[in-house]
C-alpha cells in the first residue's frame, strides 16, 4: 500500500524507532481528511500516536501491525470492526 501524501503530511515528532538504529515519525494526525480505511496508516510501522478522528473509517485491522502505538484517537468514525483478527 503507498502512503499518500495525506497521511505524510500528518506526520510529527521524529523519534527513533523501538531498536533504536533509525529515525522514525511517531507520530501522526489526520482528523477529518475523510479517510476510508487504515490500510495506509500501517505504512508507518513505529508509529507510536494515531489521532484518525472525524473520517470515515468502519476498520482498523491495519492497525495491528503497528507494535508501537500507545496512543489511538478514532472518535466520530463509522466503526464496525476494531478487531485485529
């Protein structure tokens, strides 16, 4: 999946990943870009806070794979699965 350029210019707070060998974006903010699936979020996989607040999102299985995340603000989406299965 390519990261569109929504979603990088969301991204904030350069960090160093778990390892700490790389930089890594830890952060990232789309509230209200209307985004319909997760999918392109996973492209940041040491993401460590996801503010997705206000689209249209109705899954965030993608989001299983950030090992990372401490944080995830989906308030006002159309959720009808969170499950990482």
């Amino acid at each position: 999946m390519a990261c569109t350029a929504k979603v990088r210019a969301g991204l904030s707070q350069l960090g160093r990943t778990a390892d700490g060998l790389r930089p890594a974006y830890l952060k990232l903010q789309v509230d209200g870009t209307s985004m319909a699936t997760a999918d392109e979020l996973a492209c940041y996989e040491h993401l460590q806070v996801v503010l997705a607040r206000d689209n249209e999102l109705v899954d965030l299985r993608a989001l299983g794979n950030l090992q990372s995340l401490t944080h995830l603000d989906v308030a006002g989406n159309k959720l009808t699965n969170v499950s990482s299965q």
